[in-house]
C-alpha cells in the first residue's frame, strides 16, 4: 500500500519500527517502544465505512499477538476524515485523534518575537532531562504517571539517538536561565519534519513558541537539500495558528483512532 499522506509517511519516518505491507493495508511494529500507541498501529487505505470494527480490531490482536506488552489498539487512514462508522468505536472507549499537517517553504518572524529568549541546540544529559520534564508536564492528564515516565523514556531515547546521528537537532529555548520550551526538528530527503514542539505552562502567552519555530525553521532551511518544513499540530488546540503566523500553511487532515488502558 503506498501512503498518499505527506503527514503519515513523515511519522513512519521518525520511527525506529518495522513496516509490514499486507497490500490492504500496513502494520506499523516497535518492538522496542510497545506503550507507544502510535508507533504500534494498523494503517488502512480508507476510514472506516459500516461495520468494520470488529473486522479491524482481529487484524490488529493478529498482528501484535506476539508483542505481549502492546495493550492498546490504534487505527489510522491515509486519506479522507472519518464518517458515522466511527461511532461504534467511540462508544466502546476509543478516542479520536485528529490533526492538522502544516508545510512551509519560507517563514517570517513572528509579530511579537521574544526578544529575551535564548534558544540553543540540546546537547547535554541535564538538558534533555529538562525536555524529559516539559513533556512529562505537558502530557494528556489521562495518562498514568508511571507508564507514561516509561514511554517518554524510550520515546525520547530513540530521538537522541538520531539527533545523535547528525539526521536532526533538537532546540531549547531559555529564560533566566531555565529551559521553557523545546522542539526537535529531523530531515527526511528534502524535507524536515517538527517533532513535539513544547512551551512550559507559566512560559505560555510570552511568544516563546513562535520565536522558536521561526529560530529552527530558519537554521533547518539554511541546510543544504532542505526546502520543505512539515509540522503536525492537534486540530483544537491554538498551537497551530502559532505555526501559521510564522509562515506554515495547513495541507491536510489526519484522522486516527486510538483506545489505551486506563487506571
């Protein structure tokens, strides 16, 4: 099955997992991080359409019947939203995920840049504890405190170690001293996908989050072969209008669906 959507195949990008084309659809596998909900997934051609839930929900205990510690189930397509036959799903305690995938080419600063932000690359063990910290602060209040310290771990562990390639850089911006937002940013070809881009919560409302995309979009941009950002942000959070007022235009929507353990 080859992937239309410019967000999905640049998600498979970041991913350290094994692909699985059955012609109908993908397998998205990652032995290593199985609590990451969307890196261990099934990905169809289309949304669901009539009664496909069970038929969906076989395919994936099937294909993860193996990966023991995989206890969720995620779903994505690569085109088209969802229609009514998402129902079924969210009645029995799946969620929605729906994003946006923004791309630039250029960007411009923001209107009201930080003028008092320092932003440098990340390198040392205490800095990227502090980008430990902001994610852990950020997460979605649903998600338990021990389980998701392990997913963070593994996530960010993969991360660092393609920044650690040379396939990408991860920034973090800085008052007074303390670190109050970060990002990383990793080139595919001649793209450049945005990776969690995060503003601690007594930071928000300063303009930390748009100088510091413009910072890294700017230096990504400056690097030979690169002439496309890609940035993915929630649909109902503000985050994206940030993105936009730098120079990033929406293109897409993805849509996923996703059922976790809960406490």
């Amino acid at each position: 099955m080859q992937l239309q959507s410019l967000g999905l195949s640049s998600d498979l990008s970041l991913l350290d997992a094994d692909v699985i084309d059955r012609g109908a659809y993908l397998v998205v596998r990652s032995p290593k991080e199985p609590n990451f909900y969307w890196g261990n997934l099934v990905v169809f051609s289309k949304p669901p359409q009539g009664q496909v839930k069970d038929a969906w929900e076989a395919i994936f205990a099937r294909e993860f019947a193996d990966l023991a510690d995989v206890k969720h189930q995620t779903f994505a397509w690569d085109v088209g939203g969802g229609d009514a036959s998402l129902q079924r799903f969210l009645d029995d305690g799946y969620e929605e995920e729906r994003t946006v995938v923004l791309t630039a080419s250029e960007v411009c600063p923001p209107r009201h840049p930080n003028q008092d932000l320092e932003i440098r690359v990340l390198e040392s063990d205490s800095e990227w504890n502090e980008v430990a910290e902001s994610q852990f602060e950020s997460r979605d209040p649903e998600h338990e405190e021990e389980s998701y310290r392990v997913f963070l771990q593994g996530r960010l562990a993969a991360l660092r170690a393609r920044v650690d390639a040379g396939q990408g850089d991860w920034y973090g911006a800085y008052l007074g001293g303390r670190q109050v937002g970060n990002l990383g940013v990793f080139r595919n070809g001649s793209s450049a996908r945005f990776q969690v881009v995060v503003t601690r919560p007594e930071a928000r409302r300063q303009g930390v989050c748009g100088t510091l995309v413009h910072y890294a979009s700017e230096r990504t941009l400056a690097q030979p072969g690169v002439e496309r950002l890609i940035m993915v942000a929630d649909t109902e959070y503000h985050a994206a209008r940030i993105y936009e007022s730098v120079g990033f235009a929406a293109t897409e929507t993805l849509v996923g669906l996703c059922r976790w353990p809960r406490s």
